[in-house]
C-alpha cells in the first residue's frame, strides 16, 4: 500500500478514537493567549515537547502551546482586529489572537498536534492547513470536509506531522471576505533532528494586500487588482521591523504569498538558493544562486545565504508594491509645465500639491496633508536622507559585533572609508551623443480615425 496513503488512514483512524474517547477531557480548553503589538517579538526556546529552533517571525509572534498526554494543544481564536500598519495609520482587520496575521504555529515533524478554533467573527469560518499532509476531515474545507465553525462555536483539529516545512493557515469559508480582511498565519513544522536545515537566524512572514481608502479604516474586500497597500505581516515601510544578523551568520527567510499576484522578492548584496518551498526541502543538487525569487500565489518560499556586513535593501520587485496608499488614477505629469494653472488652484486650495512635473522623488522630501489614517506614497528616511520607498520593503541589517539571539535595531551601517559612493567634485565632460534619426516620407505616422466610415 501507498506509504502516505497509509499513514492518512491510520492518522485518521487515531484521530476519530482520540475524539471518541477523550471528549470529556477536552472541555478544559487550553489558554487563548492574545498578542496586539506590532513589533517582531524575539524567539523564546520550545518550554516542553520536542527541541526545534524557533524561528524569527517578523511583526508577528509564535502560539504558546500546553502538552496534554503527550499531544501539542493549541488555541486559535478568530476574531476582529485592529492593526497598525505602519505609526500613522491602524487598520480594521480580522485575525487570529489579537493580530493580523495571526500567531505562528511551530510543532515538530512527529508531533501530535490538537488545534482548538474558536469562532468570535459575525459570520462562520473554518481553517485550512496549507500544505500539511493530513486526514481529508481535518483539511477546513467550509461544507466540503467540515461543517462551518458557526460564530461562538469551537472545532477541534487533530493530526499528526508527518513532515518538516513551512505553511500557513487561513479560511476556507467566505474566503474573498475573510482572507482580504487578514486572516492568515504561519504554521512551521521543524525538523525531528535539530541539526537538520539549522541556520543560525530563521526570518519568517507573509504577504498580504489590502485596499484601504485614504481616511478610512475598512479594507474593500472586493478588490480583486487595484490594492494600495502591500504588505509584510500586514505591516508596510516604514513599519516593517529590520532583518537583524551578524557577519557570517547562516540566514534563512521563509516567505508566504496570501496576495492576488506574485512578487519577486529581491534581496541586495547577497546571492541564496532557494532551499525549500510549501512542498518540502530542496535537495541541494536542485539549487542555484539567485538574487530574486519569484513568489507566486498560494506558494510558499524558503532562501538561505551568508550575510555580508552593511545595510541591505529587501523588497519585492514590482515598482508599485513599495509604495503606500498608491493613487493608480494619478496622472504622470513629467515635462509638463504646470505652473500657471497650480498658481490658480493655490488661490482656492492653499494647501494643494502638484504631483511630480520632474517625478516624484520630491514627494518623498516634503510634507503634504493627508486624511486622518493615511499614510504618505514614499516614506521613511536613512543616514543620507529620505528612501523613497514604502510597501514591501525593509533593510538587512548584518553587523559584526551582533550577539546570538539578539535581534534589536543596530542604527545605520557606519562605511568603512573608500566604500561608499561620493559626489563627482572635478568638471563634467561634455556629452557625446550619437545623432538621432530623423523622419522622412517612409516614417510611418498615427492618426486618431473620426469614424467607422469604410469598416466592414
């Protein structure tokens, strides 16, 4: 017989006796703990079961768990959530324990886990175990393998961890509502023998989208494109905390995508390999460097290099994702000489701003008022001035003298001298230039058609 088949049957088997037999046991339920803060709260060593090595959870933080006749138990509950996004704007958002994303769930492959859902959302839920391997009745699905965890109600989950990786969780239950509210977390399932895939730090978050209007709280659960607001654990630039690690440290980031479309994740002054996805590890004879990795919907993503000592930027790719509360109706208005009709608006709007008639890196360098809630395109500011970035964006911060186990902000790299770029102080040479085509009776021209006249 198939092993894997196999073990689902005998796990389930397992599970439906352990419910039969234990009800009365359960009715003790484990403590919910709660976490509201939005800052990376720093791992704290496994108080009972198995030995795993926790990982970092950036603005997020990991379930505590109770051992209850040699079975991990854990209580999730579901429930509405306020979320700051970055220090000047809160969201709305629903989540697990207090936070969007909720808690992450650590366990270790072999583990018998028992996961206690409470419903204290309007509106039913459920929660699906994203890449877990486990009995058909335990897989979340609202009507299909389950019936809906109705509000005010428990479930409880039950199986065990026939593998090491790294998942999530989230609803399979009004999922287009739910899940563009924030509801999703990490589930890390560590190897049985601590040695295996050790690396000195283990980042870990995911990626979300919300829509989010300017002055408002709410996000518009039915955006399918057109989101302002990409995020990190639901947190955005400047808000994300900083990657922390020391010069020489063995790094692994593990990245989860909840959002509507990719992201390539680009990481400065490192190459990595791809060491793991939702699926399991990657052997090592399937690696090669890159720099980016693209991350696509639903898929998780696991990247291991040796730091380097300085301050590195990390972001998605796409141009868009690390800005904040992105206008996409904005006109470009580069090379156009505004300056006539902006005296004039001026007169009735004393405090409106033009956008960008040189780009818009000057947005970046000035105050310009907002809505209540709302956060400016490009924020933050570093040694030499404003970053220009917001969104999907952090720094790397690799230093020599940083302690195991401490992940506290190191303040800005100081460069070694004759390592940093400097301003060109000698006499520019002139440009040189190849000459431009130029049109002629063969150069084809385009015309706006005045009608349908002559279609057929």
């Amino acid at each position: 017989m198939n092993p894997r088949r196999n073990f689902l049957r005998n796990a389930g088997a397992t599970a439906l006796g352990a419910a039969a037999v234990s009800r009365g046991a359960l009715a003790a339920l484990p403590e919910a703990a709660s976490q509201a803060s939005p800052a990376t709260q720093p791992p704290a060593a496994p108080p009972s079961g198995r030995p795993f090595n926790p990982v970092v959870t950036l603005n997020g933080w990991s379930l505590p768990w109770r051992m209850n006749q040699g079975v991990k138990e854990f209580h999730l509950v579901a429930e509405p959530v306020v979320r700051e996004f970055a220090p000047g704007m809160k969201a709305r958002l629903w989540g697990y324990n207090g936070s969007s994303p909720g808690p992450t769930i650590e366990a270790v492959e072999g583990d018998r886990v028992r996961i206690f859902v409470t419903n204290r959302l309007p509106e039913p839920t459920s929660v699906h175990w994203h890449g877990i391997l486990l009995p058909s009745g335990m897989d979340g699905v609202t009507g299909l393998t389950q019936g809906p965890i109705a509000p005010g109600k428990t479930y409880v989950y039950e199986f065990v961890l026939s593998k090491s990786g790294t998942h999530m969780y989230h609803p399979h239950a009004d999922e287009m509502l739910q899940m563009a509210m924030g509801m999703m977390g990490l589930f890390i399932v560590h190897p049985k023998d601590v040695r295996q895939h050790k690396v000195d730090r283990d980042f870990a978050f995911l990626l979300a989208a919300y829509d989010i209007e300017p002055g408002s709280a709410t996000p518009q659960v039915n955006t399918m494109l057109d989101f302002n607001l990409w995020s990190w654990n639901s947190r955005v630039y400047p808000g994300i905390d900083p990657l922390v690690a020391r010069t020489g440290d063995r790094v692994r980031i593990r990245v989860g995508n909840l959002t509507m479309t990719n992201h390539p994740m680009h990481l400065h002054g490192h190459t990595f390999e791809v060491t793991g996805t939702d699926g399991g590890w990657v052997p090592k004879s399937a690696r090669w460097p890159e720099v980016t990795t693209d991350v696509a919907v639903g898929q998780m993503r696991a990247f291991e290099f040796d730091a380097v000592a300085g301050d590195w930027a990390f972001h998605c790719h796409k141009s868009h994702h690390t800005m904040n509360a992105m206008g996409h109706d904005v006109p470009t208005m580069i090379g156009v000489d505004a300056r006539g009709v902006i005296d004039k608006i001026t007169k009735l709007v004393p405090d409106y701003m033009h956008m960008g008639d040189k780009g818009m890196h000057e947005m970046a360098e000035m105050e310009m008022p907002l809505p209540d809630n709302t956060l400016p395109m490009m924020t933050g500011t570093g040694p030499f001035g404003a970053v220009g970035m917001g969104g999907m964006f952090s720094v790397l911060k690799v230093r020599d003298d940083v302690k195991p186990g401490d992940y506290r902000d190191p303040g800005w790299f100081k460069q070694p001298p004759g390592t940093g770029a400097y301003e060109f102080s000698g006499e520019p040479a002139p440009p040189v230039r190849s000459p431009s085509p130029k049109a002629d009776a063969g150069t084809g021209t385009a015309r706006k058609p005045g009608g349908h006249k002559g279609h057929h």
